[in-house]
C-alpha cells in the first residue's frame, strides 16, 4: 500500500513567465480582475519553482511512498503546439524535481493536466471545445513519455476533469470562465474522454513495452446519499448525483459508454427545449471500444451529500446542474471545519469505494486526493479536525479494503497551503501552512503533518491507545512550532521595517547635512 501526498503545478509552482514559460488560461484567467477572491492571483504562489529541495525535504520528514504533483503544460511547451517550440528549461525543471524525488526513493506520480491549458490554445480554438485539442494533447503527454517516462510508471492524464467541464465551460467559475450554456460542459468533457483514450493507447502501443509504466485518470466525486433510504424517487436522485459526476467519465472509461441515465436526462431535457439533438454528444461504435478499458482509477473524495428529487423547470437557459432534478442537503451535525461546502462524512468514502469496485469490474483505485481545508482566517497550526477527517477517511478506506475493494495506495491532499483557484488564498489544504506575507514563502508543519507522518509508519492504526498518543504528540508539536512562526514573522516584520525605516533615516541625515553646510558656508562667505 503506498502512502503519499500531492499538489499541483498552477497551484504551488508561481514563477508564471519565468524561464520560457508560456501563459496558461489560469494565468490569463486571475490577471482579470474579479474572478478570484480579493483578485488573488498564483504568479508567485508557494514559490515552488524555487524550493524543489525544501519540499523534498519535507516529502523525507513524512517518509512518504510517493509524491504527485502536476507539469504544468505551458512551462515545456509555451503554445502548446509541440511543432511550434518546446521550452528545455521548462523540462529541465520537471527533470530535476524526478531525479531528486527517486533519489530519495520517492515515486513519482504525475498529473499531465491539472488545469493550466496553454492561453494560446483558447484563444486560437476554444480549448477543450475543440477536437484539435486531442492531438494537441498526445503530442503533449508523448513528449512527456519520451522525457521522463524512463523513470515515472505512474502517470494520470487527467485530473479532476469534471471541474474542468463544469466550472470552466458551464458555471465560469474557473478559466476559461465561459458560460456555454449546458452544452459546453458536456462537450469538454466529451473531448477530455476522448484524448484520455487517445494517450492511453498511444502509451500502450509506443512506450508500454519498455517503460514498463502505467496510465489512468483521477476522478473526483463525493457521495450521494439518498435522504430518505425507503423512497425510491430518492434512491433514483441519489443515483443520478454519482452517475452525473463519477459516471460521467468512469462509465465510458470501464463500461463503454455514458451512463444511461445521462443520456435519458440530457435528451430529454434537449427535447424539451427544442433542441434537435441532445447536448450530451455520443460515441461511435469504434470510440466506444477504444475508450473502454483505459486505465487504472484515481479517485478524489472529499464530502458527502444527502439527495432529494427536485424537478427544475425548463429554462431558457439550461445548465448541467439543472439537467438531474436533484437537490443537495448536508446533515448540519456533520463537523464541518472549514468552508461550506465541505462536510467531515467520513462512511461515504467507504459506499462510494463499493459503488466504484461493483459497476466498474473492481478496477485499480489509487486514492490521488482526500483532504479538508480551513479559512484563511485563523492561523491555526494546530489542526486537530484535520487530524479528525484524516483519521476518519483513511480508516473507512482500510474498510472498504476489507471489502475487497482494489484500493492500493492513499494521497493526502495537500502538501502545502496553495493558490485554492477561485477562492485565491483563502482556503488553506495544506498538512505544511505557508506565510504567505513572509516573502520567503516559509513552511511551517501543522500538528496533521506529525500524525499523518505516524499513519505511513505504522501502515495504518495500531492500538488505540497508540492512536491517542499520536494526537497528544502532535498537539506539543504544533504549539512549538507556532512561537516559532510567530517569532519568524515580528522579525519579518521588523526587517521589513528596516528595509524602509533605514534608507530613509539615512537619506534624511544626508539632506540635514547638506543644509547645515549650505548655512555654514553662507556664514562663512
Ligand atoms: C478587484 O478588482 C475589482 C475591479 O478592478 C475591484 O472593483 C475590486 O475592489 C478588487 N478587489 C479587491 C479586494 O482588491
Ligand atoms: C477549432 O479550431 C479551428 C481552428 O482555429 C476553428 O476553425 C474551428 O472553428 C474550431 N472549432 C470549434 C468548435 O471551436
């Protein structure tokens, strides 16, 4: 079982437009103002461009199995055309963060899409909205393969696809920030499925042989729980909130095709708007065969959901979120530490895991993101509800293992505090908090950084009473550490204060001089 921790690149890496990089929708994307929290922006981020080795040490100080974070595609191709220019201090980069992490026995997982399509290839063509993309794409993930694929076996084409869709081309929340209307979502979605398979199957045929390595997707999905267990309008929405968001990309990646459900809603939907074809596109035959079967399973969880049926209207302006008649409610005991949306519901991990292991044929699960965020308001280092939810998910995982589910490794998420898309800085993932205001962009460890570090040891829970001393053990740990941060930051503050206060003492002393020289020498003549 392998015990690890990611990140991702937009999020951590800053240096945007340093050494060759091109920008990407996200850099374009906060550069507007009002789209982000407070017009937050990840140009500098964690630094992490920078501090490749500080973080290394932290991933040793955790004893980590493994390490997953994302290439930023931009910072090795600066248009995203491979045939246009490829960036070797971009790859220089990746290639250093692989060499230090194996030799510190640290496997490598890596994410060739977290998010940062290249600008270029939304202004020239729409970006996902554009078949173009899948050869744009797998020229991409070849040229990684060919790079670094001699020592990555881990690879995830996509992650967390669904936001991509959904919050880029249907909400706008995300970048691109477009509003399509309830047919973008859908079609993105639709291209990301497609290139999914395309890499699969070009990593098969080109490099599997030799390199002996793996490819899958990261999915990410909460659970849906049906409010009332005994009605079956509930059971059905229930149904429908999975088959939306997981079974959107995991039927046609295990099974062939969408699920059926989907198709049903979406067409009908489409009908009834007057639409003369449905706003879900279909596979063909050969598509559904080549997309079958691509891939190990990476899964992202964080809460849960209780689901009722709701029919919405037919609007004029349809979206995904109304297309499934379903409405979302959280039991308001559920700890629910940081942001609202956000709940601890720790048993919905282990239901979803045997959804996943009965309507996809027991697939390869690696978890590749589970974690809890708090507000950016309280500085709290000693993070005893991370410690809870950490506690909680990871047994109910050791659980669903039990249950015969393939689960064969766990990826805390996240490694440090980091650009949160939309909501800037404010919501804070990390098991390491970062100062952000300190401009060395220290990292300082949270009391779920010690404990997580005795749940890799151990493999997992001891005795309870071992448990327990866990929590005493990082409780001590984190109130040390934040006098520390406290000191760190009144002398950031005073150098700060030096910086300005000094230069301008000195240059006053100057001008005073100068004056009584003026008057001495008017005396004088
Ligand atoms: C963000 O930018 C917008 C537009 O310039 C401005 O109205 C708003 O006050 C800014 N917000 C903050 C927190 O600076
Ligand atoms: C895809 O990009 C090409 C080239 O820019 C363009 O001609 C075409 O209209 C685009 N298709 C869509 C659906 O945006």
């Amino acid at each position: 079982f392998l015990w690890g921790i990611g990140s991702s690149a937009y999020q951590t890496e800053g240096a945007w437009d340093k050494d060759g990089k091109g920008p990407s929708i996200w850099d374009a994307f906060t550069h507007k103002k009002g789209k982000v929290f407070r017009n937050e922006t990840g140009d500098s981020a964690c630094d992490g461009y920078y501090k490749v080795k500080d973080d290394i040490e932290l991933l040793k100080k955790l004893k980590v199995n493994h390490y997953l974070f994302s290439i930023s595609w931009p910072r090795i191709m600066p248009t995203g055309i491979k045939t246009e220019q490829v960036n070797e201090k971009g790859i220089q980069f990746y290639n250093d963060t692989i060499k230090s992490l194996l030799e510190n026995n640290i496997i490598p997982i890596v994410s060739l899409y977290h998010w940062d399509l290249p600008q270029v290839l939304q202004e020239k063509y729409g970006g996902w909205q554009n078949i173009s993309m899948i050869d744009f794409f797998n020229d991409y993930a070849n040229l990684c393969f060919e790079k670094f694929g001699d020592r990555v076996k881990h690879w995830i084409t996509f992650s967390d696809p669904w936001a991509v869709a959904v919050k880029g081309y249907d909400t706008g929340e995300h970048a691109p920030g477009l509003k399509l209307g309830g047919c973008g979502a859908y079609k993105a979605a639709h291209h990301m499925i497609k290139t999914h398979a395309k890499v699969w199957h070009s990593y098969n045929d080109t490099w599997r042989s030799e390199q002996q390595g793996m490819v899958g997707i990261s999915l990410t999905s909460g659970w849906g729980e049906p409010i009332d267990p005994h009605s079956q309008t509930d059971r059905d929405a229930a149904e429908r909130y999975i088959q939306f968001h997981l079974g959107w990309f995991a039927n046609p990646i295990y099974k062939g095709d969408y699920p059926e459900v989907m198709k049903n809603y979406v067409g009908r939907k489409s009908a009834q708007q007057g639409l003369g074809t449905s706003r879900l596109p279909t596979f063909s035959v050969q598509e559904k065969t080549c997309i079958k079967g691509t891939g190990f399973l990476g899964i992202g969880h964080f809460t849960t959901h209780y689901v009722l049926q709701k029919s919405f209207p037919v609007l004029q302006v349809p979206s995904y979120h109304t297309d499934y008649d379903l409405a979302e409610l959280v039991d308001p005991k559920w700890p629910a530490p940081g942001p609202e949306w956000l709940y601890s519901v720790p048993w919905g991990f282990r239901r979803l895991l045997n959804f996943i292991k009965t309507q996809y044929g027991n697939p390869l699960i690696y978890v590749t993101e589970n974690g809890v965020s708090e507000k950016v308001q309280c500085t709290q280092l000693c993070d005893e509800w991370r410690i809870e939810y950490l506690k909680g998910y990871i047994n109910e995982i050791l659980k669903a293992l039990n249950d015969g589910v393939n689960v064969k490794g766990y990826t805390a998420w996240s490694l440090l505090d980091k650009f949160e898309w939309n909501k800037g800085f404010s919501e804070r993932f990390g098991l390491y908090h970062i100062d952000f205001k300190n401009k060395n962009k220290p990292r300082y460890p949270k009391a779920s950084a010690d404990y997580y570090k005795k749940i890799i040891s151990a493999n997992g829970f001891p005795s309870s009473r071992e448990v327990d001393n866990w929590h005493g053990e990082a409780m001590d740990t984190c109130s040390a550490t934040h006098q520390r941060l406290a000191t760190d930051s009144l002398i950031a503050h005073m150098e700060m204060v030096t910086e300005i206060v000094l230069p301008t003492v000195f240059t006053f002393c100057i001008l005073i001089s100068i004056v009584l020289l003026i008057l001495y020498l008017r005396n004088h003549s």
